[in-house]
C-alpha cells in the first residue's frame, strides 16, 4: 500500500506473496484487480542486481525493467474472482478525479477500513460513481534505462 493506492487488498498481497516464494521469481505481480489495488513482491538480491543495471536514479516504477531485462524470472498471480476482475476501475488517487472517486466510494461505504469486496459491492449499488474518474487515463511507464554494457540483456518486443 503506497499513499496514492489506499486500498491495496491485503488478502491478495499475501496470496501473490505465496506465489512468489514458491515459484522462486525475482518479481511478481497481480492481474485483473482495480488499479492501484494489486501489489508487487520483488526478491531483494534481484533488486540489488537491477539497482546495479540501471543508469537512472528514477524510483518510480520498477515492473518494466523485471519484465523487459532478461535476468529476472517474473510472474503473475491471475487467480482472481470473476466479482473483483475489474481491471479498469481505477482506485488510486494519481488526479483529483480519482481524489474526487475515492472519497464519495469511501464515505458510501460507511466502514473504517473497506475491503475490495466491500467497496466493489458499494459501486454495484452506485455504478454513477464510475463517470467521476472514467476518463482518466493511466500514464504510460518511461522507457527503461540501463548501463550500456546491459543493453544485451533488454528482451525486445516485450
């Protein structure tokens, strides 16, 4: 859970953490949740590795440069409930309009701490909710930045 992604679901960051240790990735992530409702698992001695590759000092997001440099095992845990596959909600407050989102679905959910469940069964009973931050397109990732002497090692077309 990061401050821009409040309802990071604990559940499936356990669940996503069993997968990554008995699968032995260097980096692991989850489809189909919300957005900003999934989470990373990332083995320390691979991140080292890659803090070494990169020719940047830009912390911001770190899945491109597992899944497109050729040294890492990554994986991503896809057993999710049909009810809680809706990628394209967004439940991260990165604009105001996603401020805006939160706070109504919060405040109609009338709970301290609202699971996933809780706040998706809130917009089923409140689907006029979703128009708030429906435009709101996700920023793509920069291209990654390695050492030259790692070029060899980026997967192309990846």
């Amino acid at each position: 859970c990061t401050a821009d992604n409040p309802f990071t679901d604990p559940f499936y960051a356990k669940k996503l953490y069993n997968f990554h240790i008995n699968n032995r990735f260097h980096m692991s992530t989850i489809k189909k949740l919300p957005f900003g409702t999934f989470t990373y698992a990332v083995n320390t001695k691979a991140l080292n590795k890659l803090i070494s590759m990169k020719n940047t000092s830009d912390t911001e997001v770190w899945g491109n440069y597992f899944r497109k440099i050729n040294q890492f095992r990554c994986g991503i845990y896809k057993k999710i409930p049909k009810f809680l596959s809706k990628p394209k909600i967004r439940l991260t407050i990165d604009y105001i309009e996603d401020y805006n989102f939160i706070t109504k679905l919060y405040k109609l959910s009338k709970k301290k701490m609202p699971s996933l469940s809780d706040l998706l069964k809130c917009l089923e009973k409140n689907p006029h909710l979703l128009q708030i931050n429906k435009k709101i397109k996700q920023k793509k990732s920069s291209p990654i930045k390695i050492k030259k002497q790692f070029k060899k090692f980026i997967v192309k077309n990846n």
